[in-house]
C-alpha cells in the first residue's frame, strides 16, 4: 500500500510494509539513516545492498510441538554433543523433545513464516542455528529483534506441498552456492538421523525435509 506526503521541499510516497515503512521519493530512492549519523538521506536501493531493510521482529506467538520426520521419529536435543537428531516413536514429557516454534514478523515479503525454534532444558533455552551443512543446538536468549537481513537463527517455516499438512524450514541464511536454498533434514543414511541442512531442489519432492508437527498437551 502506497501513501503519499508531502512536507517542507519534499514530495514523495512511503510504502506500507507489515506495520514498518520504507520511504522514497519519486525517483525510486530509499530514505536511509545510516549507524553514526542523524540526518537521513535518500539513497539509490541498489546502493544499500549492504544496508539491511530487514528486520525481524519477535510476535509473542510460542507453541509448543513435537516435531516429527516422515518416519515418525520424534525430533530429540542432544546437549552433549550440541545437536539434534530424529529418535524416539512415542511422545514423550522430556523436554528435550519438546521445541517451540517462536513467530516473528519481518518487514520484507517472504515466502514462508519466519521463525526461531528452541527448546528448554532445566530452565535454560537453546536455539536450533545453522552451520554450514549442519543444524546445531546454541544456548542464548531469544532475541527480541533481529536487525540483519539473513540469521543463522531464522528459518521460514513453508508448507512442504500443496494440500499436505507437513512443512519444511528454510534457512534464511545464503549458504554456498549462491542462491541454493537450503533446508532443515534428516540424512537416511546415517544411523543417528542427524539433522543437517539439504539444498532444496524446487522440482524435486525430498522426504527428508517434511517436517510434521503435533502440539503438546
């Protein structure tokens, strides 16, 4: 949604994004404020690659879940060795297996629900980050912004296909190669059912990477 202003020499329109705003003038130009100045400029967007118009923002939203693979293994957090791994069949009141799902809103359009997932353990919260192929288990506070365009924390939470009631998680980071989208699996292969990260193949159905979800009673 476009609104237009006008104030003392400046004409223009602010573009209305998910409750946070991007202004420009006629030409296209973002007004941008850059860290350790005060007035703002209008800059040409293909000049602020560097500069995050990103933001990511915590909603309040936490559910708790089990979160299952194709095999229905429940997803379980391994604080010894700092990672995840798809094990038990049943349900389970250990709370290494149960993970929230944290909503947050982003100003950018996505395709997907950004989200952080974590679990608490003994009164302590852990994050699920990713690290090159792999997802690991980080002890941290749940951040209340995000201020940065991708995050090792962040992933978009997707239908996994139309009309199918699971998901997959895509990283929001940029991983090598270039424009390779990459999402949270389980390799078949390996007896532990590791989580890692997966490059998304968008003409190729990868069980692997369905995610189901039943919340905790």
């Amino acid at each position: 949604m476009e609104r237009f202003f006008q104030s003392t020499g400046t004409k223009g329109f602010i573009l209305v994004e998910k409750k946070e705003v991007v202004v420009r003038n006629f030409r296209k130009d973002v007004l941008t404020v850059h860290r350790g100045q005060t007035t703002p400029t209008f800059e040409p967007e293909e000049d602020l690659k560097e500069f995050d118009l990103r933001v990511y923002k915590l909603t309040g939203a936490r559910t708790p879940f089990y979160f299952k693979n194709s095999n229905m293994d429940l997803l379980i957090a391994n604080l010894e060795k700092s990672i995840v791994t798809f094990g038990l069949k049943n349900p389970t009141k250990d709370e290494k297996a149960v993970f929230y799902v944290n909503r947050y809103a982003e100003i950018a359009e996505s395709k997907g629900l950004p989200v952080v997932i974590s679990c608490t353990v003994s009164g302590r919260n852990y994050f699920l980050c990713a690290r090159s192929n792999s997802v690991v288990l980080q002890e941290s506070e749940l951040p209340e912004e995000i201020p940065t365009k991708t995050s090792e924390f962040i992933f978009y939470m997707i239908n996994f296909s139309p009309g199918d009631n699971g998901f997959r998680f895509e990283s929001s980071l940029n991983l090598e190669p270039p424009e390779q989208r990459f999402c949270f699996a389980w390799d078949h292969t390996d007896p532990s059912k590791n989580v890692i990260l997966k490059p998304h193949q968008e003409d190729v159905t990868d069980e692997t990477m369905r995610i189901l979800l039943s919340k905790v009673s």
